[in-house]
C-alpha cells in the first residue's frame, strides 16, 4: 500500500553549527516518503552553504527538498508561517535545526495519527542532550513527571499539558484556518497546537523521539532554570524568564485569544491568562530550585 506523504518544516537561522546532525537525522528516517522544507531566514553565516553541500545529490523518488532563502529577516513566526504554507503532505512535523530525531519518530507518529483518527495531532517525549551530544536527561516527561496520553482545548489553554514545536506531528487538513499565524507572537508552536485541539484531541508518546539539544544560544539556556550553574545563574536565568513570561503575556495573549474568537468563534476569558501563564512558570522555578539543592547538581545541563 502506497504511504502517505510526510512534509518535514525547518525554519532556520545562523545555524552552521548543528544543522548537518539534523539534516542527517531526517534523511535516516525509517519512514517515506518525505517532502523537507526548509526555509532559511536570512542567515549571514555558512547555513546555506552547508544546506547547499548536503542537498546535492540527496533527492530521490520518495525524498524531496525544497530551500528557501529569504532576501531579509522576517523573524521565526514569519518564516514558520509561509514554510508551512508550502507543505503539500497528508502530515506535517516541525523540525528544529539543532536538535538529532530518532530514526523512527516519523513512522512512530505517522503511524499513530492513521490508527487513531480521533486525533488531530500526536506530540512525543523528548531526551535533553549537550552541545557535544551527550545525553543529559533520558526522559523529559519523566522529569517534570507528565503522565498524561491524551489532552484536549481545555488542557492546553490552561497549560496542564505539554506543546513544543519539534515533537509535534500533526494532520494537514484544516491547514489554510492555521494559516497565516498571528503575526509576531513568540510562541507560534502554542497557537499551532490549539488549533489542533479544536480539531481532536492530543495525543502523547512518552518514547523519547527527539533528542532536544540545550547549548548558550538556545532559548533553553536562556530561560529555563534547568541551565543554571550556580544560585546566581538561577536568578539571572529567573528574571530573564519573567522578562519573557511578561512580552509572551502582552504579544501573544491578545493575538491567540483574538485570532481563537476571529477564526473559529471560540471565545476565552483573558483574565485567567496572566495568571496561567506566571503561576506555571513559577511553579516550574520553584520545583527546579528544591531539585537542585536536594541533588547539588546546578549546571548539570551547560557544556563547561
């Protein structure tokens, strides 16, 4: 039986460094046939030459790649959004640049998603590793102890399961009410999967599938508690977040709750929004802190 076609997003930018791990990764999936688009946000660095080097000779019958190279910076939402417009399979997976797939995580959500109609998009668990490569935590869910296997709207407006842009696999239909994303939010990956939600429900995979990359560029070194050396780091890395939490609070509210009511009549109540997002994050500071102190373990996460 012929298969379905899988579009891979990547939205690039600057990222000479880990890109070719990726690229490589993609192209050893189990699965075909794959479409990879991959749309570079005007780089200054050796990305498209790299791009460029691993492309030539790679495509065949059942493996297309298709390069866009901005003439500007547009931003990730902009890029994200027209990279995804141009995607032409049944399903659709969103790819970060500096992160490693498991050979099977196309098939393993491919496959569910066509078992499982009642789901409009399957989302999987994540292994955190170095710049080197180096696995530092096996299991992500596992971690933040997330047991769920299934969630819908209600769960993810109020932030009581996980979204995440490189473990999300979702269905191509209902693509053109996605699209274009809100202008400038930054976190398009939360709009995307609402929208999923509205359609059927999540699903989980708690197999690590992605090998999610944390090094000093990334916005997990700089947010996330989880990357801190020492109290002082934490705290830096503290205020940073409430920095992020606040513009996240201010953009992308007023866009998602918008666009919900303008799109698809779903209208939300905004005074829970502060608070969902603030207690969340806090809570996930304070869980860290105790965590850390108890194990001695602060800048477990940071490449020395």
């Amino acid at each position: 039986m012929k298969k379905s076609l899988a579009t891979v997003v990547m939205p690039v930018y600057q990222a000479e460094k880990y890109i070719i791990e990726m690229l490589n990764s993609i192209i050893m999936q189990t699965y075909r046939p794959i479409e990879l688009i991959i749309s570079d946000d005007h780089s200054t660095d050796n990305t498209l030459t790299i791009i460029e080097e691993w492309h030539s000779g790679k495509e065949n019958t059942d493996f297309y790649v298709k390069v866009n190279v901005r003439d500007k910076n547009v931003g990730l939402c902009i890029n994200i959004s027209d990279a995804m417009s141009w995607a032409t399979g049944e399903f659709i997976l969103l790819a970060d640049h500096d992160d490693i797939w498991d050979s099977r995580k196309i098939e393993e959500q491919v496959s569910f998603l066509q078992v499982h109609p009642e789901c409009s998009a399957v989302l999987c668990n994540r292994r955190l590793i170095d710049m080197k490569g180096k696995t530092l935590l096996e299991s992500e869910y596992a971690y933040i102890k997330f047991d769920k296997t299934r969630a819908g709207f209600e769960d993810l407006l109020h932030k009581r399961c996980r979204y995440s842009a490189n473990t999300l696999a979702f269905r191509n239909s209902g693509l053109e009410s996605l699209l274009p994303l809100p202008e400038g939010i930054m976190e398009p990956d939360y709009f995307i999967t609402l929208r999923q939600s509205l359609m059927g429900e999540l699903a989980y995979l708690h197999e690590p599938l992605v090998n999610y990359r944390i090094h000093n560029n990334s916005i997990t070194r700089n947010y996330f508690p989880e990357t801190s050396r020492g109290i002082r780091d934490f705290y830096k890395c503290s205020m940073a977040s409430t920095k992020r939490v606040k513009n996240i609070i201010n953009i992308d509210g007023p866009a998602v709750l918008g666009e919900l009511q303008k799109r698809f009549g779903v209208t939300v109540d905004s005074s829970w929004y502060h608070t969902v997002f603030v207690a969340n994050r806090y809570k996930r500071f304070l869980y860290t802190l105790l965590y850390y102190k108890k194990n001695k373990i602060f800048g477990a996460f940071i490449e020395k």
